[in-house]
C-alpha cells in the first residue's frame, strides 16, 4: 500500500491517543505492545474498544474474527466452579493417606498403590480438557495497519511504500 510517511505517522499519534485515552494506556510502549497481554484488554472490553475503533477510523470489521484474537468475557473466572473439585480431590487424598497408613502394614504392595496418584495429579486429569485455543496477537501496529487501509489487516500482512 501506498501511504506518504506523514499521514502514516498521523494515523499512528491518533491511534496511540485513541487507545491511552480509551484505556489508561502509558504512551511509553511501542507499536509491539499487544493489547490483550501487555494491555490486559480482553472480554467486552475488547469488543468495546473495536466497536469504538472501528467507528471513529471507519475500519470495516466485516473479516475481524474477534475469538481469534481476545480471550470471551468470563473466561477467567470460571476457576470459582472448580472449587469444589479442588476440595473433594483433597478429601479423597487425605481418605487414601488414612487407609493407606491402616493397609500398607499389613500390605505393602497394595498400599504404595494408594499413594501414586496426589490430589494435584487428580486435578489436573480433571481440567487438561479445558484448555482455552491459542489466541493470535493484536498489537498497536495492527491497528495503525488498520485504520491506514480502511479494513482489519493484521500489520505482518500489508507492506508500505513511502
């Protein structure tokens, strides 16, 4: 794309105020800074924030595909559900502990059995199941790159020529 060094250094400045403005964003990061991790942008926030991008930079988010890039609102705290997993994967290590330490004098073999597995061994056969599809980056630079062409275009994507 075809862009004059100054305007592509405007869109940037505006971006980079849009965002600080928006999010509380230090302007001391570069166009690196990704807006999920380094930002903690995620959720309904994320969402706002491209909603409010994409309307104030007239970006036309028709092939912005948003759960390739931020983590759903709630997705982290879906953790306070496991908590009664977590306490009966307990209870049951301190039940085989106590039998183990009745049966292993009588039975060596069957009571070192009972220890291989540890609560935190349960849990995490319990949970590996819910693991979360690795998310791509969005950074600053993919919405300068963005708000540039008119449309969602990650920045790895397009070149410029000044």
């Amino acid at each position: 794309m075809k862009i004059k060094y100054a305007e592509l250094r405007s869109i940037t400045e505006s971006v980079i105020d849009f965002v600080s403005k928006e999010y509380w964003w230090e302007k001391d990061s570069t166009l690196k800074t990704e807006i999920e991790t380094d930002l903690g942008i995620s959720g309904d926030d994320a969402w706002e924030l491209m909603q409010k991008f994409s309307k104030k930079y007239s970006v036309d988010l028709t092939n912005f595909k948003f759960d390739r890039y931020f983590t759903p609102e709630g997705a982290h705290s879906s953790w306070i559900l496991w908590i009664p997993v977590y306490l009966s994967s307990y209870v049951i290590w301190i039940i085989k502990v106590v039998i183990t330490i009745l049966i292993y004098p009588f039975n060596k073999r069957l009571g070192g059995r009972l220890t291989e597995y540890s609560a935190k061994s349960m849990i995490i056969k319990m949970t590996d199941s819910f693991d979360y599809p690795k998310l791509q980056s969005m950074t600053i630079a993919d919405l300068v790159t963005s708000a540039a062409c008119g449309e969602f275009i990650k920045r790895d994507s397009i070149r410029f020529e000044m």
